[in-house]
C-alpha cells in the first residue's frame, strides 16, 4: 500500500521533499541565530551552512533569514517550517542509528591473509550465509601480522605461523603441505630427476618465506645443495600465476592451487612434501570483549577446517 501510494504520487513527493543535507542545516540555523554556531553543531564549515541555506531558499522559493552584516534572523516562516520538521529529522537520525547498531551486531570484519580469503575463505562463505543467514562477514586482507590495537575494527584474524601472536587467543584450523611445482612446458623443457636438477631453473620466492627454498631442500635427497633466490612475489597467488606462465619453479602449498593442479596449468616437480610445523590459525584479541557472533564464526570455521582436511 506504501509503495503504490509513493508510486501514484512520486512528482508531487519530489517537489514536496527538499534535499535532505539542506534541512539538516537550515534547522541548526534556526536553532541558533547564527550560520557560524550551527557550523560548529553540523560539524561543517559556515560557507557550507550558507550554502545549504541557499539552496533551501530557491528550492522553496522564499527568504529564510534576514541577513544582518554577519548576523542572521530567521523569518516567522522559517521558524513555523524548522519546529514542524525538527522531531521527524530527529526520528529518521533515531531510526537510522538503531539500524546501523543492528546491522554493526551482526557483522563481523575478518582479517585474512590474501591467497587464502580467495582461494579458501570464499568460496566457503555461501556455506556460511545458508547456515546462518543472520550473520554478516566482511573481509580485510592483511598479508602480514598486525597490532589489534591499531585496528579496532577488525574482529578476528586468519594467521599463519606458530602461536606467537602476542595479546591474542587462538583456535587452530589446520597445517599445509608445500609442494614444488611449474609449468608442463618448462618441465619438458627442463626435465628434473633429483632435487639438484633444480639448479638449473629459476626459483620463484614468496616474500614472507623467503628461506623456504632452504627448508625444502632440506628434506631431500640434496639437502645442502647451494641455491640462488628469482623473482620474488608478495603473495601465494601471485606466485602460482608466474609459475604456470612458465617463470621458474614454486613452493606453493597444495590446498591453494587444487584448481591449477586439476587443470594441468601446474604440475609437480618432484615427490617430496614439505609438512609445516606451522599452522593456520584464527586469532582474536585477549583484551576487549569477544564480538558476539565471534563463537559462531569460530565454531562454523573449525567445522570447515576440520571437513577440508
């Protein structure tokens, strides 16, 4: 009934609904006498407020104050207009903060590393919204670890390492195995039969692993052999496009290049598995409250970890 009423009357609601911004400081103005206080209340210039001011005035097509030098006064007109509207302002202000704080209730910011919010997180999430459909997730990338306290408004953290991150809280999802890998063409091009065979390729780097080369070859049959860092790349993703376009050879931890691996746009270079001793973690800050719907993110992510292991 609203909406057909709003829909048979729409031209003459638009020339009855004068530009919400204007009201706004047309009634600070009126409250106060002066466009330099009402600037102070609305948090905005005195310019500005005269601008609204006068937009106000040609949208309605009469003078609203009597301009003194620097001194305003506002007209009857314009006082019998700003007591109508006040309260209705005042409620829509009141209506919309009472959304914003439900909405604020049930969202959570999540700070996840990149490779895995796109390759892992997210395709996870419809999961996420069927189960709960109350419960809203927004994603932060972060590629490094950070201060909680520099950013108040992120709730929880994906982290990858030991539990080392200081004034947090953690639940632990789950390990990775990195694998080498490259493109079929370079491989062909290259063939390697041994760890040592890698000498002769190009290795790709990941900038916050930067020994993981070292800790690779360690596993192998050549755990000494003497290698030369190539490219380096920030992240994981990144990294598995310049290895499949045929760039070198990459360390890259299998769960996050499941689709390259099926699609043959990467293959494995040799057999060896480097299991990490570190781990996927969501991590929280120790020393503010828990958002509310934290427990039930947590508790649907561990269910999930769990499941993809």
């Amino acid at each position: 009934m609203i909406h057909h009423l709003f829909m048979t009357n729409a031209h003459i609601r638009r020339r009855e609904l004068p530009p919400f911004s204007a009201l706004l400081g047309f009634v600070a103005a009126v409250e106060t006498s002066s466009f330099s206080r009402a600037a102070v209340r609305t948090q905005l210039t005195q310019s500005a407020i005269s601008r609204q001011v006068a937009l106000l005035e040609d949208w309605l097509g009469i003078p609203l104050f009597v301009r003194h030098g620097r001194r305003v006064t506002p007209t009857p007109a314009a006082r019998a207009y700003a007591d109508a509207i006040a309260n209705p302002i005042e409620r829509i202000r009141s209506a919309t903060a009472a959304l914003l704080a439900e909405t604020e209730a049930r969202a959570l910011t999540i700070a996840t590393l990149p490779s895995l919010g796109m390759r892992w997180l997210a395709p996870r999430l419809p999961h996420l919204s069927a189960q709960h459909p109350d419960l809203l997730v927004s994603l932060a990338t972060r590629s490094k670890p950070f201060d909680f306290a520099d950013a108040p408004g992120v709730d929880a953290a994906f982290h990858f390492g030991l539990l080392d991150w200081p004034g947090t809280r953690h639940v632990q999802l789950f390990g990775e195995k990195v694998i080498a890998v490259c493109s079929p063409a370079l491989l062909e091009q290259l063939p390697v039969s041994t760890a040592a065979d890698l000498t002769r390729h190009t290795l790709l780097v990941q900038e916050t692993r930067p020994d993981e080369w070292t800790r690779w070859f360690a596993i192998t049959d050549a755990p000494d052999t003497p290698w030369r860092s190539g490219p380096v790349f920030e992240h994981f993703l990144m990294l598995a496009h310049a290895a499949a376009a045929g760039m070198g050879v990459a360390l890259l931890p299998d769960f996050l290049i499941q689709p390259e691996l099926t699609s043959g746009a990467l293959v494995r270079v040799l057999p060896d598995i480097l299991a990490d001793e570190r781990g996927y973690h969501l991590v929280w800050p120790s020393d503010r409250p828990e958002h509310p719907m934290l427990p039930r993110f947590r508790a649907w992510l561990t269910e999930e970890a769990a499941g993809s292991q």
